[in-house]
C-alpha cells in the first residue's frame, strides 16, 4: 500500500483522537461547572454514558491503527487480524447503543418523541455498522484462505 495514504490516514487518525480525548474533557468539565445544584445521579448518567460511548470510538481508532500497521507490514492477511475486527464491530456496535439510548432516554425525559426517534435510528445504525463489520470480517477469513492456499501451491 502507498505509504503516503497509510501516513495520511495515521494523520486522521491522530486528529480524531485527540478530538476524542478533548470531547471526553469537555463533557465532564462543562456540565461541572455550569451545575448550579448539588450533583444528582441523572447528572453523573449523562456524562458518563457520553464519556464510555467517546471511548468506544477511541477503542475503534485503536483497533484501526493496529490494521493499519498489519497492512503496512503486509501482515493483515492472519487470522490474528480477526480480533480487530471484532473490536472495531462491538465498539461502533456499543457507541451507537449507548449514544441511542442516550437520546431516547432524553426522548421520554423531556417528552420528545423526535429525540426517541432519532436515538433509535442511531441503535440502528450501529447494527448496521456491526453487521457490515461482519460481512468484512468474512472477506478478510476468504481473503487469508485464499492467500494461504496460493502460498501452498506456490
């Protein structure tokens, strides 16, 4: 692969986690500081639940980076590359759980039925993204099949 992309895409995703990191402050740190009453258990959910689903994304950008240094080393063609995937799979998968919920859950708060609507089609986009990563994941075991078989005959 042209190692110009591969440093581009480290690029990206070095920016994405520091913006990660600085989302993952700011939701602590803003609502601290403009609380005007004692800390309820409402409070701590809703920067909690924001913060886990900043580190999901944050583990999904591990996992990318780890795929990335396997294909620059033109190793990604082993089962060992498998777990990865999966990790990229169950954190989109928990993310959108977690940030759908979270919007439902502010839905019937707040009498909103288009926030529960739109959390809902969050979850569902996450399905989506997990079930995508599933399909690649199938790609990548027939890919690493076919590469074994080609080595054996060669």
């Amino acid at each position: 692969m042209n190692r110009l992309v591969i440093r581009a895409l480290r690029a990206v995703l070095v920016l994405l986690a520091l913006a990660a990191l600085t989302a993952q402050v700011l939701l602590v740190v803003v609502p601290l500081t403009q609380l005007t009453r004692p800390l309820d258990t409402w409070d701590l959910v809703f920067m909690v639940v924001p913060v886990l689903a900043v580190a999901c994304v944050e583990l999904g950008l591990v996992a990318v980076w780890v795929l990335l240094a396997r294909v620059e080393r033109e190793a990604i063609f082993d089962e060992s590359a498998d777990r990865w995937v999966w990790v990229i799979s169950g954190a989109g998968l928990l993310a959108a759980l977690l940030v759908g919920g979270m919007a439902a859950l502010v839905g019937e708060l707040d009498d909103a039925p288009g926030m529960v609507l739109i959390g809902g089609g969050i979850g569902l986009m996450g399905v989506a993204f997990a079930l995508l990563m599933t399909v690649m994941l199938g790609l990548l075991r027939t890919a690493t099949g076919l590469r074994l078989e080609l080595e054996q005959v060669v």
